[in-house]
C-alpha cells in the first residue's frame, strides 16, 4: 500500500444552509467567495429541490456562470440530487454537467421494507446508467439515512455499472444504528468522494434525537474512519459538510440502540447544551436572533475545516505549497519552487 496520497479539501454548501436560507443576498456566488477564503480547492453545492436550491436558479446561463466562478478559483465542483428516477437523473446529470461538476451525488426516495426499496434502486440506476455515462458525470448513491454500508454496497454490486459508485457520509449511518466505522468498512472500494460531518446522540423530550455538531465536537470516528478511506480507499476527495444545528430522529433498527448505546458513538447526551455544539431549535434562534445564528454557523463551520485540517496533518499531510490551501500532499517529492535560492 503505497503512502503516497494528494487530498483535495472541499466546503459542502449545506455547511451554510442557514445563510442560503435566510440571510439576504447570500447565494452560490457568496458560497463561492466564502469557500475561496477558508482555502478550499473544491465545492459541493446542492441542487437538491426547487429551483435547483442553492445554485439558484434552473437557466443554463446561471449554471455556466457559477461555473466559470468555480473554475477562476480553481476549484473543483461536486453537486447532489435526490431519487432515483432515470428521466430525473438524466436531466440532473445535464445539469451538473453545466455547472461544471462530474459527480452528482443521489439517494433514494423509495419508501417501504428495505429489500423492496433496494430493489427499486437497483432498478432505477440500471436504467439511469448509460445517460448518467453520456453526460461524463459519475452518480454517487449515499448511505444517506436509508440503506447500512452493505446494502448500499449490494445495490451498487447488483448496478455493476462505472458510472455508478458511492458517495460515503461520516454521520448518516447513525440514524440506522450503524456505527459509521462498520459502514465505512462495508463500503470501501466503492466510495468516490465523502460528506465528513460530526454527530452525537441526545436525549429529547423522551426520545433519541441524532444531532449535527461541529466537526471534532461529535463523537463519529474522524481520524480513524478518513485514515481509512485514504489509505485503504484511495480516496482523493473530502468534503467537509458541517451540520451545526442539524437534528433527525432514528430512521430504522431502533430497536438496537440499547446495545449500541454501550459504543461512545450512541451514548446519549444530556442537556443543557452549548448552544455553539449543540443546537436543538435552529428556526428558534432565527426568530429570535437571526445575525447569531449567522454567526454560529459560520464560527461551526470555521472550526470543522480547522479540525480536518489537523486531522490530516496528524495523518503526514502538508499543504502542498503552491496551492490554494486546501490540497494536502503526504510522501510525494518536495515540490520544486521549495527549494529555490533566495
């Protein structure tokens, strides 16, 4: 296993969520700027929803723009969906293609038992495939809140299609009762790019609540589960997606959640809370004080990316020194202009 590895950093545009939702004139060009100045050679930027959500806007025109800002920075651009349709992907694929990303990430909207859901996806990304293929984009299926590690796997397995591969994220298995080592393990191999959030279990009204925190406040295996993917997986991209003020309940097996509250991973929190870790009524701070809210996310997010940022350190990496800030090196050859006389 070689040593050698570049890491490209990227900034999620859910990281943001609340700004793009409430706070004026704040939108993908914003997004852009803000993610250039913390150093980032990439972004992540949801198409998921109305209007095509944080890119603003379904025209073409806007598409290529945000494009040609993305690409004056010299990032790179990932983007996301929703379902599993084939027509939709095709047209989502179109679109991620003109806002200048290859890879558009999805996860089902198939709703009943699991093999009957995983079935359904399997049949849909069957079809999807080649149009997905023509547009040069690759799909990533997240485990997002739905399927385990495996059964993502088993879905991608049955697919057997290369413009079919995962997308990993670092807390979503958590709502299955899964600890995202296990999913990390079952889906290696698979995985093209990652969501690295941070989550913790608390205990609300009387029930198991799964809670977003700034990245290194949680309790998911960061250090361990990113060494993983990098060494083990080859993976080439990490997309920071800080999920401050993010809560969801348990979506399935919660029956296993007594043993699994054993693992640090699932034992419960109790309040009161930090408002800048754990922030159970966003809608209510906004309400209330919408610039501290701004403020709270942004120092969350700020504070994600500098924990990853030692995390990798701590793993050999160094940020390649003619770069923006968010490319990390480990083992390679000292780049030249290093060394140049003074």
């Amino acid at each position: 296993m070689s040593t050698n590895r570049v890491v490209r950093l990227a900034l999620h545009s859910f990281s943001l969520e609340q700004h793009f939702l409430h706070k004026p004139g704040f939108d993908a060009f914003a997004f852009l700027a803000q993610a250039d100045a913390w150093g980032m050679a990439g972004v992540h930027l949801s198409m998921n929803g109305y209007n095509f959500r944080c890119a603003g806007g379904t025209d073409p025109g806007r598409l290529t723009a945000i494009a040609g800002d993305a690409a004056a920075r010299g990032m790179f651009v990932e983007t996301d969906t929703s379902g599993t349709d084939p027509e939709h992907l095709a047209i989502m694929a179109r679109a991620a293609r003109q806002i200048g990303a290859d890879r558009l990430r999805t996860y089902t909207r198939h709703k009943g038992e699991p093999d009957a859901v995983a079935a359904a996806t399997v049949a849909d990304l069957k079809a999807a495939a080649p149009r997905i293929a023509d547009e040069g984009v690759v799909l990533l299926l997240e485990n997002h809140e739905d399927f385990t590690g495996a059964e993502v796997t088993r879905i991608l397995e049955a697919v057997d299609h290369p413009a079919v591969a995962a997308l990993y994220d670092f807390g979503n298995s958590m709502n299955v009762v899964e600890e995202p080592m296990a999913a990390a393990r079952a889906m290696l191999g698979h995985v093209r790019s990652v969501h690295l959030k941070d989550h913790v279990v608390v205990e609300h009204e009387g029930a198991p609540l799964v809670v977003g925190v700034p990245n290194g406040a949680g309790h998911v295996e960061i250090p361990a589960i990113l060494a993983l993917l990098i060494d083990e997986g080859g993976l080439e991209r990490v997309c920071v997606e800080s999920c401050y003020g993010y809560t969801a309940p348990l979506t399935r097996n919660a029956e296993g959640l007594a043993a699994a509250a054993c693992s640090r991973t699932f034992a419960p929190l109790q309040g009161p809370f930090d408002p800048a870790v754990v922030l159970l009524d966003a809608d209510a701070l906004r309400r209330a004080d919408p610039d501290a809210l701004f403020n709270l996310e942004q120092a969350a997010v700020a504070r994600g990316i500098a924990h990853v940022r030692q995390v990798l350190r701590d793993q050999g990496f160094s940020p390649v020194l003619n770069g923006r800030g968010g490319v990390y090196r480990r083992g390679a050859a000292e780049l030249a202009f290093a060394a140049r006389h003074f």
